[in-house]
C-alpha cells in the first residue's frame, strides 16, 4: 500500500518548480488476509496388517507478504468409527504449516495401532476449525478428510461342550452356545453349523443339523444353536 502527499512552496505556490510530490511507501505484512486452507486424504487407505499408515496433507495458498509460519487449528470429527488410542494415535490439534514464496503444505500421518479385536473397518474423519485469530479462511470444498482403516481382522469363534440327559422319550434340547473369543462383534459375525457323528447315529439319536446359518449379531458376545436329542430307552453307552 502507498500514498502520495502534494507538498507546496509557500513562497511559490503557483510555481511548478515550487512544488513537489512526496510518496511514501507502506509495507503491511498482510498474514492473515486471503489466504486458504484446505485439507485433503493424501493416503486415504490405512491398515492394521502391516501397520499401513494414513496420511492427510494440510495445504495454504495465497498468503499475501512475508514468508512465515500459520497456525491451522483441527479437530477429529465426532462421526469417526476409529477409536483414538485403540484404533490410531492421538492427531495434533493445531498443526503449523511454513509459508514460502505464497504458499505452504504439511503432511501428517494417522499412525495405525494393532489389536485383537473382531471388528469393522473403520474411518477418522479429519476436519479444519476456524481460526481464533482470523489467520486464514477455510476452502469449504476441502474442510475435511477421512482415512480408511481396514481392520483385516478374521475373527474367531468357539462353541461349547453341553452335556444333558438324552431321557426316554420325546426330544431334549441341546442349547450350544457360539461365542466370539476376544469379547464382543464389532460386525456381525456370520457362521455354518453341522453336526457329525461320533458315537451317536444322525436322525435316531439327534436330529442332524446340515448347513445350518448363525449369527452372532453387531454388539453380541455370542449366540446359540440348538441340536435336538431323541430319547429312547435303549441300554447304551453316553454317545457324542
């Protein structure tokens, strides 16, 4: 910014050599005024196999002045499936970008943690805050970013032993429960179920079971199947 000022010679003032422009010159260091910042998935694909990262890059165009540093405030958005500490380390809340020749960017990893967990995959959900200072404004096509986190997890499941009284008559109801072995399905969970002779005979001491689908449902811990045992007053050895 500049500005000029006409400086006349009192003793000449209709002289044009008794006058004169003086210009001065003003510099502002206008950081803080037009320039943009946006936020982009740079690696948006992240995995618990290998530890495979995620990455964001934070980016600023059209400073106006000095090169310099700017602020960028950040925060996890509460739509994110991921869990900080158990999911992915914890991301910075301001994040400082270096401004050079204009413009500047920043690249931050989502470091990925491995657990035992049977879950789905996952997201983080990246977004730009506004600035308290005023230092920047926000690109409103790119304010946010989210990292996929594939869980790669095959989960794992048992099924109890269940030992009853076949009885004389009529059908008894063996109830096998199927339960996830590290706690809890973070998705569902789906199995087949068969049953195979050992000592017992399908269809004369149990109703056999043949590609029987189960499910352990979202949030479940386990579910059940039931085999049902045909009494008979037969002398015979406990069967399995």
């Amino acid at each position: 910014m500049s500005t000029c000022a006409n400086i006349i010679d009192a003793r000449h003032p209709y002289s044009f050599m008794g006058s004169f422009m003086a210009c001065f010159l003003f510099f502002f260091v206008l950081v803080g005024y037009g320039q943009t910042v946006s936020i982009t998935a740079s690696t948006p694909n992240a995995s618990e196999d290998g530890l495979v990262n995620g990455q964001y890059t934070i980016n600023i165009t059209g400073v106006i002045g000095l090169d310099t540093d700017i602020e960028v405030s950040l925060e996890v958005d509460g739509n994110s499936t991921a869990v900080v500490n158990d999911d992915y380390n914890l991301l910075p809340v301001t994040v400082s970008v270096p401004i050079v020749g204009g413009a500047g960017s920043v690249n931050v990893a989502l470091e990925v943690v491995q657990d035992a967990l049977a879950e789905a995959d996952e997201t983080v959900i990246w977004n730009i805050l506004p600035s308290g200072t005023g230092s920047y404004i926000i690109d409103p096509m790119n304010n946010s970013a989210t990292v996929n986190i594939d869980s790669e997890d095959i989960p794992e499941i048992s099924i109890d032993d269940v030992t009853l009284m076949e009885g004389n008559t009529g059908i008894t109801d063996f109830v096998f429960t199927v339960s996830v072995d590290n706690g809890i399905a973070d998705a569902n969970i789906g199995f087949i179920a068969n049953t195979l002779d050992d000592t017992t005979f399908e269809n004369i001491d149990y109703s056999a079971l043949d590609d029987v689908n189960g499910t352990i449902l979202s949030g479940d811990a386990s579910t059940t199947i039931t085999v049902s045992v045909i009494g008979d007053t037969n002398v015979e050895n406990d069967e399995v």
